[in-house]
C-alpha cells in the first residue's frame, strides 16, 4: 500500500513541478487572509473566475486556493494542465490580535480531494505560542493525505514573540531555515516561506529543507516589476524551486505579462531586465 501512495504523491507533486521541477504558484487566500481590500488596488480581481481564467491561460503552474474559491472557480481549471493547492487552515484579520499568530483549520482533506485538488497545504508559525496547535493540525492533515497518496504543502512562517527579542525580524535567515528545517522533519513535500534577503543565505534554508522543494511566498507588490523579478531570480539561483505569487500578479491591471516574464525567470534562468522587456513590462 506504501509504495501506491508514494507514487501517488510523486504524480501529483509533478503537476506542479512538471516542466523541470521548478513551479510558478498562483496565491488567491488573500480575501479571507488579508480582507477583500487587497482586491481594491484592481476590483474586478475579486472575481475569482476572472482572475483565474487569465492566471491559467498565461501559463501559471499551479493555482493555490481556500476550498470556497475552489468551488466558485473551480470550472475555470477543468481541462487546463495546472495544479490545484487547496489550503485548509487561515485566520482573518478581524480577529483579536491575540490569535494572529494562530491558524486553524477550516476544511478537510475530502473536501480537498472533492474538488479536485493535487496537494493540500497547511501553516505553521515556528515560534508562535500556538505552534503545537499548528503542528497537530499539520500533522493530522498530512497523515490522512499521505495516507490517500496526496502531497502536503507546508505554509512555514517563522512568527512568534521570541523571535522579536532575539533575532529581531522574522526574515532572519536563522529563523526561517528553522522554519523550513522544521516543516522538511514534520512531513511535509512543498515547503513555502520568506525571503531572507539574500542568495547565500536562501539557500542554506533550501539546504536545511534536504531535497523538499523551497518556495518564496512571494509578499507585497513592488512599485517596479523588474526589483520583483529581481528577487524571483535570487531564488532561482540559490536552489529554490519557484514562487507562489498573488499581489505581485492579481494587483496589476494585466497580470499576464508579469506572469510571463516570471516564467521565463523561474523555467528559463532568464535574467529579470531581459524577462521584463521581453513580456513588454518595462
Ligand atoms: O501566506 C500568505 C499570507 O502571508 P502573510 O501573513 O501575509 O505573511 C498567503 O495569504 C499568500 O498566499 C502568500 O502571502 C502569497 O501571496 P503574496 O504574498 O504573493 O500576495
């Protein structure tokens, strides 16, 4: 039965990785994560079949979603050769901030599989007070997915008082390769975290992940789309295996030449200033 769900998980991690093990994510959370104000900067983003319609025709690799959004936009993926994340814990901002450096868990693995998903994905803030809360429910969904031949996707966000006092910022290459190793130990198969602000230190977190593909959760839209390449390309270089990208793409009026360009970094190793004015971007 081990040997089925191993080459199940494999199969599945391929139809993110599929063109040469590395992966341009589509990130739509934002609406329960961040509060539909994210979607202000370009209102008719809010729609997720608009938005999903363009991300798959430019070509993403895999789109990430809450299982609502998977329903809503969910015709908007049949056919289309890209693979569906479905995330199963968040918080929303409205909550007292006492419980920000929580997530819980909002849907199941069935549900996920229902809707067709080929990888489930979970957070856990390392260094939170509710970390052993987060690692059960990681746990629990990676057991149970495993168990069934699907990936789990680990959300690893160093986040967490102590981090404060003793590092002073959760981007500190220290804490997130913590993070990262921490998630690789746990199970996980795709591993999404911070940037640590430079290549030589990213990829001491890609080393500590130990052959667990490394994602950039992709952060804030830069005023200039090339400082943003830029960073994809860092990346790219110090042996991480993608980007899963949302404001950088669905807060820009026409998110496909931003998408392009990002795709010829990640899939081709094209230098960013070259990618952008190829795609027209600058
Ligand atoms: O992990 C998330 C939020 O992280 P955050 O609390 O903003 O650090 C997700 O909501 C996003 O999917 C992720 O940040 C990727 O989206 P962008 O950061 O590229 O918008």
């Amino acid at each position: 039965m081990e040997a089925y769900n191993n080459i199940g998980i494999k199969r599945r991690l391929r139809r993110f990785f599929r063109r040469n093990g590395r992966a341009l994510i589509f990130a739509m959370d934002h609406g329960f994560e961040h509060g539909p104000t994210d979607f202000e900067e370009n209102w008719e983003h809010i729609k997720p079949g608009i938005i999903i319609r363009k991300v798959v025709r430019a070509g993403v690799d895999g789109v990430m979603m809450l299982p609502g959004i998977a329903r809503i936009a969910g015709e908007e993926l049949i056919g289309k050769d890209v693979g569906l994340m479905v995330k199963l814990t968040s918080k929303t901002g409205l909550r007292p901030k006492e419980e920000w450096l929580m997530q819980d868990q909002l849907g199941f693995v069935e549900d996920a599989i229902k809707l067709g998903a080929d990888a489930v994905a979970a957070t856990v803030y390392w260094g939170s007070p509710y970390e052993g809360a987060m690692m059960r429910q990681f746990a629990e969904i990676a057991s149970y997915a495993h168990d069934l031949g699907y990936p789990v996707v680990q959300f690893a966000y160093p986040r967490g008082p102590y981090i404060n006092e003793k590092y002073g910022k959760k981007e500190d290459y220290r804490v997130v390769m913590y993070g990262a190793r921490a998630a690789a130990e746990m199970g996980a198969d795709m591993i999404k975290t911070y940037w640590t602000g430079s290549r030589e230190t990213f990829a001491k977190v890609v080393d500590a992940a130990s052959g667990v593909p490394v994602l950039l959760s992709g952060g804030a839209k830069t005023d200039n789309p090339v400082d943003f390449l830029k960073l994809v390309w860092e990346v790219i270089e110090a042996g991480g295996s993608g980007a899963v990208v949302g404001r950088n793409i669905f807060q820009r009026e026409n998110p496909e030449p931003m998408i392009k360009a990002l795709l010829r970094v990640i899939h081709r190793n094209e230098d960013p200033e070259e990618a952008a004015k190829a795609e027209g971007l600058i």
